[in-house]
C-alpha cells in the first residue's frame, strides 16, 4: 500500500458493523480503498461479501461505524447522485413484468436523466456503446423474460456500463456465463481500470481470475476483514488456507506471467 | 423508454378517450326510460351553459332523470373502474407481483370494515362523508398494520408484505362477519353495500373519487419511471438512483387512498385492479408510464360496461360486486394456471 498517499482514498471505512439481527454478518471492518483500482471480494459463501458490496452501494445503513465516499459520508447522497457514482451488477437479476433488453440498458440512464425528459442522443449513445462492448445488439428487442441467464447477466452488464460512473461494483458479475464470456467482460474491466482510471469492485469466487485481474484482494471470513493488500502478497497459500480450508499452491504462470492457483483435489 | 415513435401510444389514448364518451352518451340514454343521444347532450349542454332554453322540447322528467339520477352513476361507475385500475397496476408494480391487487393487501377489507362500522353504529356525525371517512381510516389503519408487520430491519419484502395483507385481511373479513352478526335487523344495509352498488350515487360521491382520482393519476404519472425501475428489486433500483423505500410508500399510500374512497362509497368491487393491467400489459407492455393512463381509461370503461348491463340490460339488477366478481374470477383461474406453467405474457 506504498501509494496510497499519491491520491485521496475513494472509500474510508471506519469500524462498520451490521447485523440482520443479533449476530452480526460484518464486523468491525476497517479499510480505504483507492481510485483507479481492480479489487476483489473473496471469500467463503455467506461470509458477508454481498452485504460488504451493498454497504458501499448505499443500499444498506451500517450498525455501527462510518463509510465515507470522497470525503463525505455515503448516507449524505441521495440515491441519483450515488448512482452517478457507483453502478452495481447484482448476482440475481429479475423482472417482473418483462422489458426489452434495450429498456433494461436504458434503464441504466436513469440518474442522468431529468424526471420528465426523454433521453438525449448522448444518453441513447451510452446505451449503444455499452451493448456494442458487450456486444449483445442482436439481443436489442428481446424481452429478459425469454432470455437465458447468461444473457441475462450480460445485459445487466451493459446496463452497468451504460451508467458511465467511476466506479463498478461487480457482485459475481460472471456467475452464468461460460469462459470466453468471462474472460470478454473481465478484460473490458481490465480496461476501463487501466486506461479511464475507473474502479473495480468485484466479489470473485474464482481465486485463479482474482489473481491474473485483481491488484488488491480483501479476504473476507465470517464477517471479518482476514487479509486486505496487493493480490501479490496476499494470495498465499497460507492465506487461502486459512479462508477457505483448502490446500493450494500458488505460483508463476508462465503462460499468463500471472500468479495462479492450483488446489490440491485429494490427498496424494 | 421511447426511442421507436409514440403515434401507436398516443392513438390508443384517444381511441380510448373516444370510447368512453361513446359509453357515457350510450348507457345514459339506456335503461327503463330510452333517450335519444341529442337530448341527452343538450340537457348536458343546458346544465354546463345554464341556459335552459336548450333544453325546450324536451320531456320534463328527461333533465331530471339525465342529471340527478343517470350520469351520477355513471360518472362514478367510470371513475371507480378507473380508480380501481389504477391501485392494480400501482400495486403489482411495487409488489413485483401480477396477482396483486387492492384485496390482496387487505385494503379492501380494512375500508370495508371501517364502513361496516360506521353503517353499524349507525354513524352520521360528519353527514356523507361519515362512510368514506371510517372506510379511509381502516384502510390506512389497515395499510400500517401490513406494512409494520412484514417490516423487518427497516425494510419490507415484497413477499412478506402480501402474506401479512392475506393474514389482517382474514381477520378483518371475520370482523366483518361479526359486525353484520351484531348488525341483526340493519344487516341488510351491510350487506347491500359490501356487494358493491352505484345504486345510490350523488354528485358529492363523483367530486370526490374525480378528485382523489386526479391526484393518484398525477402522484403515479411523477413516479412512473422510478415503478418500471422497482420492478428489477430493490438492490438494482436502489443503484439506479432511485429513492425505493419512499417512492414505495408515497405509491402505496396514494394506491391505498384510491381504494379507500372506491370501497367507502361503491362497497367491494373485485378484480377490476387485476383484469385491467394485464390485459393493457398485452397493448402497451410492461412500461409503467404508458400502463398506468391506459388502464384508468380501460378500467373506466370496463365498469360502466358492467353497471350498464346489470342497471339496463339484465332483467333484475344483480349486485356489480357480484358480476365483476362472476366475470374475473375464472379470468383470474386462467391467469393463476398460465404463471403456474410459466407462461408469463411480454
């Protein structure tokens, strides 16, 4: 974390707690993140990785402690200007009453748009760009109620981008896609963190892309921050032993010229 | 949501508009005594100028039977329907539900109950409005209740919002049962109006559904975009800018007093606020802003249809609570088993 000085933290969490009901589900998380970064949420089902993302979205109040957003406590933004700032790909995805994929990135529009105005040619522009990056144009007119889930996850994708906000949050963004649609919204990720400065906030389960996309990791377990650092010095085998309670070896990909992991299946 | 033209929207609008000025014209001249359509617009017309020589040779009893007797009840059939309509399409917007409607909250019953109440007791201290006023009082009492109970950690479920509205709606129609158990001889009266009838409309009655009408339509047109973005939940709207906890309670108060006023002065009239969504969700789609104008309009239609055929048409007057109810249920069968086989309509 040498250069955390260079530039003013994005998010400032101070001693944040929250609990559904008496047992907490995060506790006493203190932690900064820094712009222009991809970070990633790991850690075992249920250990509060969600929760953590929707404590940074606003969409739930912290028990106990302070999240401040640049310089400002997240609480104090209405939801529109918050919108402006962070767009979320939410791990389940559902409409009721079926729109078309075209609405559904639209929809993404929402915070630029004033309450009674259609959208503009830029707002129509965003919607275009982000499904040509996606590439799901042939998809424009079909209802999401029809579609299957990774195209489903795809569009919410789009949606995201179409939200033009500095910072993504990514809840298992790629949960039903299958690998070279992973690595197609991973790498635009990648892209946008490297050359528009944007951030990155992805919960990963796959500890392999965590490690080749990631520059920071946050290793959470019951509730608790474990580890938090450069993906370099914290994805360890020593570290994914103790999250996961699985033995694994972590090396130099030749191919990649990224560290990756591999477990051990059985016992040998 | 329009980048494609709006001409198809904006054609159904006026077809619609169209309809129901055809319908009132119609059904005002239908029933025990026929008037022809130029006397009917005449009387009108006299009424609005107040120049009553429009109306020379025209049948004395003819103004009388058009403006105090016909066209209230007319007015408030149209407007009920489209109020009804409007709670339907409000309340399977925020629930993410096509099967809720104003009953499926309880609303209906907790305004029934406060009516019943004050039927009852035989209350008249505040003269007309002393029905509309109990019926407002059970169902926001009513709409609290639900929503404290299915509150948890600051915030309702959708799921758990129309489990409570099931369970207070139980125990509100046997308080119901009760009252009218009490109401021994009165029970008549009880009864006659929880089947739901125009029977007894006044000017007063129109004025206030048209008002309370009015306003609901301007509160859900202003929050129209934000209801299209709720129906992807509540973590993705929340994301999207919108203010979901309050827009969710501003709609659902605005739903709940539209129905209060329906039930308070009308009684219950079932399935008008599911029946029309769905069937405008087939015309228009799923956008809330084309969905919400189109099915008041259709709503208005629909039940000044119904009103007619049993006030005209059939040869005994059956309650409209009765017909609508004999009407939308199978529909709502047919509905119930195509979510079943997951057959939902786009």
């Amino acid at each position: 974390m040498s250069n955390t000085i260079l530039s003013p933290p994005l998010f400032t969490l101070m001693g944040v707690s929250f609990a559904y009901t008496e047992t907490p589900v995060l506790h006493d998380v203190n932690l900064s993140l820094q712009p222009g970064k991809f970070y990633g949420v790991v850690g075992p089902n249920g250990c509060g990785k969600t929760t953590f993302l929707d404590l940074l979205t606003g969409c739930k109040i912290p028990r106990t402690g302070t999240i401040t957003y640049k310089d400002k406590e997240l609480h104090l933004y209405s939801k529109r200007d918050l919108a402006r700032q962070l767009a979320l790909v939410p791990q389940e995805f559902d409409t009721g009453f079926g729109f078309t994929v075209e609405e559904i990135v639209l929809m993404g529009r929402h915070p630029h748009i004033d309450r009674f105005s259609a959208p503009s040619d830029e707002d129509w522009r965003f919607v275009d760009e982000a499904m040509a990056c996606i590439g799901i144009n042939d998809l424009r007119q079909r209802y999401t109620n029809s579609l299957s889930g990774g195209q489903k996850q795809r569009a919410v994708v789009a949606r995201a981008l179409a939200q033009n906000s500095p910072v993504l949050l990514f809840d298992e963004a790629t949960s039903s896609l299958d690998v070279k649609y992973t690595l197609q919204i991973f790498n635009i990720a990648r892209h946008l963190v490297r050359t528009e400065k944007r951030t990155v906030i992805a919960v990963i389960h796959n500890l392999n892309l965590a490690a080749a996309y990631c520059d920071e990791c946050i290793f959470m377990k019951d509730g608790r921050l474990l580890r938090y650092g450069p993906t370099a010095a914290t994805m360890t085998s020593e570290t994914i032993a103790e999250v996961f309670d699985v033995q694994a070896k972590v090396a130099l990909d030749p191919f990649n010229k990224t560290q990756q992991v591999s477990f051990q299946y059985w016992e040998q | 949501m329009y980048r494609h033209s709006e001409k198809g929207f904006l054609l159904l609008i006026g077809a619609l508009l169209i309809c129901i000025a055809l319908a009132i014209i119609v059904s005002t001249g239908m029933g025990y005594m026929t008037i022809a359509p130029g006397d009917i617009l005449r009387v009108i017309g006299a009424n609005m100028t107040g120049d009553s020589s429009m109306t020379t040779g025209i049948e004395t009893t003819v103004p009388y039977v058009v403006m105090d007797v016909r066209l209230p009840r007319i007015l408030t059939a149209a407007l009920v329907g489209a109020g009804l309509a409007l709670s339907g399409v409000i309340y399977q917007g925020i629930l993410l539900n096509p099967l809720a409607d104003p009953y499926t909250l309880g609303i209906s019953s907790g305004a029934a109950f406060g009516a019943s109440l004050a039927l009852l007791a035989n209350l008249t201290m505040l003269g007309h409005f002393s029905t509309p006023v109990f019926a407002f009082f059970g169902a926001i009492i009513t709409l609290m209740t639900v929503m404290r109970l299915s509150t948890f950690n600051g915030q309702i479920s959708a799921q758990t919002l129309i489990l409570s509205g099931v369970i207070i709606g139980a125990i509100l129609s046997a308080g119901i049962s009760f009252l009218k158990y009490l109401a021994d001889e009165q029970v008549a009266i009880i009864i006659f109006w929880l089947m739901g009838s125009f029977a007894s409309s006044t000017w007063n009655g129109v004025l206030l559904i048209g008002a309370t009408l009015l306003f609901a339509i301007l509160v859900s047109s202003f929050y129209g975009r934000d209801l299209n973005i709720m129906s992807l939940g509540r973590r993705s709207s929340d994301s999207l800018g919108v203010e979901t906890a309050k827009v969710r309670k501003i709609l659902l108060l605005t739903a709940s007093l539209m129905t209060a006023v329906c039930v308070a002065i009308t009684g219950i009239i079932g399935f008008i606020g599911l029946i029309v969504p769905h069937l405008m969700r087939y015309l228009v789609g799923p956008d809330n802003r084309k969905l919400l104008p189109v099915s008041a309009l259709a709503g208005a239609i629909l039940l000044l249809l119904a009103d007619t055929i049993t006030r005209a048409v059939l040869p005994v007057e059956v309650p409209i609570g009765v017909l609508t109810a004999l009407i939308g249920g199978p529909f709502f069968c047919v509905i119930f088993r195509q979510k079943q086989k997951g057959k939902n309509y786009e």
